[in-house]
C-alpha cells in the first residue's frame, strides 16, 4: 500500500505522462496531426500535390469557404449555427447578377453604376437573411437548427422561383475583372478580401467588447445576462455577420464565374461547419479563434483537392468531408 502511495505522489510531482498529457490536449493536436497527415497522404499519392501552381490553386479556392466559415465562427461561439449559409450564398449570386443586369443594360456606358448597385443589394439581402436568423432565435426562440434550416428551404425556393433554375447573365465585365480576377501587387483581390476578413475577425474576437460579449453569451447566456451582457442583441448581430459574410462569399464567386448561380453554395453549410469543428469551435458556444478556422478551412480544400488530383469522384469528396467533421467532434468530446 506504502508503495502505491510513493508511486503515486512522484507521479503528482513530475506531472502527467506523455500519454495523458496527448489525451488531455487531443483536441488543441487534432488539427495539425491531421493537416500533416493530409499533406504527407497526397503528397505520396500524387507529385502535383505539393508544386506550387496546385498550392496557389487551393488557396484561390478557400477563399469563398474561408468567409462562410468565418461568419459561421461568429455564430456558433455565441452557441448558434447557421444552415442558411448555402443558400443566402446562392439567392446573393442571383439577385445581385438580375440587378447588375438590369441596371448594366439601362446604362452600357458606365458599368460602375450597375456593380455598385449589384453589390449593394446583393450585400442588403443576405445581410437581411442573417437578420431574420438572428430574431428567429432570439425573440421568437426557436431552436437555431430549425430556424436556420427552414430558412435555407425559404431562402433556395425564392432564389429558385426568381431565376427559374437557369444561370443568370448579362452583368458588366467590370464585376469579374475586380472581383474576380484582379490583383493588385500581384495578389487576387478576393485572396486580400479574405485577409482583411481574418484580421478584422481576430480583432473583433480578441481585442473588442462586443468579442467578449460573444464569447460569454455562448459560454453561459445566463451567467453574462446577469453580468450586464445584453445577449439578444449580441446574437442577433452575430447572425446579421453570418449573412454579411455569406453576401460577400455569393458575390466574390459571382464575379468569379461570370454568371448569377442558384446551386452554387450547396455544399458551404456542411463545409464551414466541419471547417470551424475541426478547428476546435465548439458546437455549445464559447470557444474558437479565427486563425485556427483559417487552417480548419485550408485542411478541408486540401483533401478535396487531393482526391481531385486522385480522381476520386464529388461524392466520395464529400464522404470525406463529413468523415473530418465526425472525427473532430469525436476527438472534442468531453
């Protein structure tokens, strides 16, 4: 018995083992571990995983991903979610390309007019999305899950029912060669957009009041509305930015492609979701940082593009995909 003791209290003095310390830290390692074994996995399988042309490919590509998530960061520390993501991506393309149109052909010879106009609303209307998310959660308090999913069928069947299911044309080529294809000393617009994004978040997150404000109203609503923090209208602005962030996203890939597109942000809710997950957010609210969300984002284009360069098919691409976000939460687990 003496000898137990002993073992036990050099154990307390010298601190955890390697194997409990792995255990106690798996989800802060789970992110790295798994960026490393991607990077190593279809750098073998492939030569032109790792060439550069690829690398600059994958990051041209988050970029639209990287502000969903980043506006889906915003939510969920405050405890929510946001399902409607995909479609408010996609009713932004439609409406902002119908009103680039209309205003391009009344006015051929200053295409300012029509993407200034274009981009304003289409800036207006997901915003308004995220607004309707937001006091459906908070004054109505219905359940963020339901809410937000019976918005994105609201939302797609209205973007369905004004385009008719058919791309949208006719906006200037103004749009795509800023926002599309711009660079200014040699770097996208849309990359320079996506890092102002992640700057202006870590210093909304970590350095402003309404930050701490986030973080408490997700970490124990109760416990901040008694401190002072008025949490409705923090989870209702947190929302509004989702739908902000998601407005932006529709509207850089609008420029990107050409055409306003009703199917184009099918697949960002499940995506930013698992992209925030496996960077450590935490579905009940209070916890998650903009910087890891960056790395959640680019792990996830990562393997999509290496099953690319594979030539594995869309749907074992989103098995894999849900597969990350099911080992992330398992690895979260209390």
């Amino acid at each position: 018995m003496s000898g137990d003791i002993g073992v036990t209290a050099r154990q307390g003095r010298m601190g955890p083992g390697p194997g409990q310390w792995i255990i106690e830290n798996r989800q802060i390692l789970a992110l790295p571990v798994m960026f490393v074994l991607v990077v190593v996995l279809f750098s073998l399988a492939s030569p032109k995983f790792l060439t550069t042309d690829n690398l600059t490919n994958v990051a041209r590509q988050s970029v639209y991903l990287l502000i969903v998530a980043l506006g889906q960061l915003v939510v969920m520390i405050c405890g929510g979610l946001d399902l409607s993501v995909g479609s408010n991506v996609s009713l932004t393309s439609v409406v902002s390309s119908i009103v680039m149109a209309i205003v391009f052909a009344a006015f051929p010879e200053n295409q300012w007019y029509a993407l200034w106009a274009g981009l304003a609303v289409g800036m207006a209307v997901g915003t308004a999305v995220g607004l309707v998310n937001g006091l459906g959660v908070t004054v109505l308090g219905i359940n963020p899950f339901m809410m937000t999913l019976g918005m994105a069928s609201i939302v797609f069947g209205i973007t369905l029912y004004i385009s008719g299911g058919v791309p949208i044309y006719g906006i200037p080529p103004l749009h795509g060669e800023i926002f599309g294809f711009g660079r200014i000393a040699g770097i996208p617009i849309p990359a320079l957009v996506a890092i102002f994004l992640v700057g202006l978040a870590y210093f909304t997150l970590e350095w402003t009041r309404f930050g701490r404000h986030l973080y408490a109203a997700g970490g124990n609503g109760r416990a901040a509305e008694l401190s002072g923090v008025r949490t409705v209208p923090v989870r209702i602005v947190a929302y509004a930015m989702c739908g902000m962030m998601a407005a932006l996203s529709g509207l850089l890939l609008t420029a990107r492609l050409g055409t306003g597109e009703a199917n184009i942000g099918a697949s960002l809710p499940l995506e930013s979701i698992a992209a925030c997950v496996i960077s450590g957010v935490s579905l009940a609210g209070g916890r998650g940082r903009a910087l890891a969300v960056v790395m959640g984002t680019l792990l996830i284009l990562l393997v999509q593009n290496g099953l690319n360069l594979m030539q594995v098919g869309a749907y074992a691409q989103s098995m894999a995909t849900g597969a990350i976000l099911v080992f992330a939460m398992a690895i979260g687990r209390r």
